[in-house]
C-alpha cells in the first residue's frame, strides 16, 4: 500500500470518532490527521495527531494539507436535517463551501482520494418510499438535502473535469454509542437507548409508525472503508451510492428494546421532525454499491439493539 496520509475534517462528531479509530487501525496513529472546530474527542486523545481547524477557513486548511502532506482527506464537517432547518443560510453555507474548499485544495495539491458523504435527506416526498432506487426522481424538501444533493453533482463535476478521485455514500440514520448524534431526524433512535436505559422512559418527537432507513455504525465505517479501497475502475457511480442495512419505525425499536428491559415505556409526541422524516424513503435500494464494490451490510434490528444495549450498560 502507497504512503497514505490522511486527513479527517469533522472528527469530533458521530461518524468523525469511530472512522478515525478504524482510519488508524489500517494506515497506523501517527498517519491520520484528526481535525475540528470542536475539542478532541477523548476517545482520540492521545491515540495520534490532532489539530484544530476551521473548514471554511481554505488558507489555513490549504496550509495544513500541506504542511502534513496529506493525501487523503474525509470531509464530515457539516450541518444535519434538523439543526439546518433552524438556520438555512448557514448549512447551505457549510454544507457547500466547505466541500468547495475540498475540492479545490484536492484538485491543486492532487490529492490521491477524497471521502465526502451524503445522506438520503436528497430524497423528497416525490421519490418512490419503498426501495428507493439510485436514480430516481430526486426533490429534496430540507435545505440539508438540497445541499446534500448539489454536493452530489459537484463531486460528480470534480471527478469529470479534473479528475478528482472523490467517493461518496448517501448514509441512512447511523445509529452508534461512542459519540453523539449532531442534530438529524434520526437522532431518536439514538436517544432512545439512553433514556431507556436512564429513565425507563422515552418521549419520541416521530409518530410510532414513521419507517426510515437506518444502520448501525460499524456497517456504515465498513461501507466507507470499503468504498474508499475499492478499485477506481469499478466505481460507476460518482455522485453518491445509495446503501441499505436496516429499515424500521420507533414502535418497532421500541419493542426490540422491551425485549431486554420489558418495562420500558415510549410516549410519542411529533415535532418539525416528522415533516422532514415523512419527506424520506421508508428503505433503500442499494443494488449498485452491492454489484460494483460487494457492499452487504452485517446488523439488523435485533443484533444492533442488542450490541447497543451491551455497549452502553453491559446488559446482554
Ligand atoms: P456531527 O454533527 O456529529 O459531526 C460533524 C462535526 O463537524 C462536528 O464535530 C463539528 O464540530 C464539526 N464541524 C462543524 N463545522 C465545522 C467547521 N467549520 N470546520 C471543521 N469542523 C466543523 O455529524 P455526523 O453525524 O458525524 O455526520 C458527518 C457527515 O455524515 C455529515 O456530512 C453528515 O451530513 C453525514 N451524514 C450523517 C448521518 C448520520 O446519521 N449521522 C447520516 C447521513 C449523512
Ligand atoms: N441522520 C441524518 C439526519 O437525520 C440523515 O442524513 O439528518
């Protein structure tokens, strides 16, 4: 394997922690460069090179790419669903030039890849609900997906005309226990493990019946790394892949975390969050990323909830 050094912009978050352990299981702590506006993780402490860095500030980034002489950066800096829909002109500003700034270092530095991720917040009330495929009718109806869904083509638009070698997923809600969720529609299958396992209570801002997309976290750094080892050649897609691991509503967990704490209780009270949860697909086709780079993901239901619930409080 090539000399890789690698660049993690956004390390601090959900996905930032976790992929940049398993980043330095493969290319070794002093290789991966974790970066934030926020603090270190204290998962990372200690575990290899931190510095504090501003996406949207593309001189000091710039100097940094250089400085380390990094060949690989993963973008994961951005504004989610909810939080974007609060304050519109600034996801729309984050979300678009800070993958700008990317880009542009990535296509003058030549950098060797680039990871962006994207979301199936690019889907709308328009694209089909069930196994929503990879090419669709695509109206996004969240300034998050509308965001998500320009990025696309402008990894798409790198790739053609300069040859940028950018790869992206659209995640489903990625359900995890190391770090927290950043402000999504999907967060409550998050919440609900600790208020399970906190106050035996949970007041959920979807309606019982609200299907969506979801995955557990060590599917979705699988997937990432995967894509991202995949032969260039292979790639037919690159805008975003569609992948699919789990697809379930809040009644369903709700009952899949009875099984292990029976007197738990779930109250349902639906906020701005549902507009946005009822405007996505209930599941996902991910035929292509299968077919060109053997995605398959390992967590359904019932072995997450059960990891989730070991993870947290040891309960088996
Ligand atoms: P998160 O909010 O948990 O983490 C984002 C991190 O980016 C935070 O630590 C934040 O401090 C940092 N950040 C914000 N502004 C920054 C800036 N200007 N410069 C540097 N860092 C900055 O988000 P996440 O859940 O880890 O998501 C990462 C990526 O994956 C995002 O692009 C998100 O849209 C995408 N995604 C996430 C999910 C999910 O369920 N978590 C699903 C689909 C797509
Ligand atoms: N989990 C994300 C959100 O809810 C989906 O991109 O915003």
């Amino acid at each position: 394997m090539a000399k890789e050094k690698i660049l993690v912009i956004g390390a601090s978050g959900q996905i930032g922690v976790e992929l940049t352990q398993a980043l330095r299981e493969i290319y070794g702590n002093s290789n991966v460069v974790a970066s934030d506006l926020r603090e270190e993780n204290e998962l990372l402490r200690g575990t290899g090179p931190y510095v504090s860095l501003d996406v949207m500030n593309k001189e000091m980034l710039h100097v940094q790419v250089i400085r380390q002489n990094i060949t690989q950066i993963y973008l994961l800096a951005a504004i989610l669903s909810a939080t974007g829909e609060k304050n519109p002109g600034l996801a729309w500003h984050l979300n678009m030039q800070g993958l700008l700034n990317v880009l542009d270092i990535a296509r003058e530095e030549k950098l060797q890849k680039v990871y962006w991720p994207s979301s199936i917040a690019v889907f709308g009330p328009t694209s089909p609900k069930l196994n929503c495929p990879q090419q669709t009718i695509i109206e996004p109806i969240t300034v998050y997906g509308i965001s998500k869904y320009a990025g696309e083509f402008w990894c798409n638009y790198f790739h053609r005309r300069f040859a940028v070698d950018v790869r992206s997923i659209r995640y489903p809600g990625l359900i995890s226990y190391k770090s927290s969720p950043g402000g999504g529609t999907t967060d409550y299958a998050v919440e609900i493990f600790y208020e399970a396992l906190e106050s035996k209570k949970y007041k959920c801002f979807l309606k019982a019946d609200t299907y969506l997309p979801m995955m557990y976290m060590p599917d979705a750094i699988r997937a990432t790394i995967e894509l991202m080892e995949a032969p260039a050649d292979k790639l037919t897609i690159r805008t975003s892949y569609n992948v699919s691991a789990i697809s379930f509503s809040p009644s369903e967990i709700s009952n899949e975390i009875k099984k292990h704490i029976p007197d738990f209780e779930v109250q349902y009270s639906p906020d701005y969050r549902q507009t946005i949860a009822e405007s996505w697909p209930q599941s996902i086709d991910d035929s292509i990323a299968r077919t060109d780079w053997g995605w398959k993901p390992e967590f359904d239901l019932e072995k997450m909830t059960r990891d989730m619930l070991r993870n947290l409080d040891g309960i088996s």
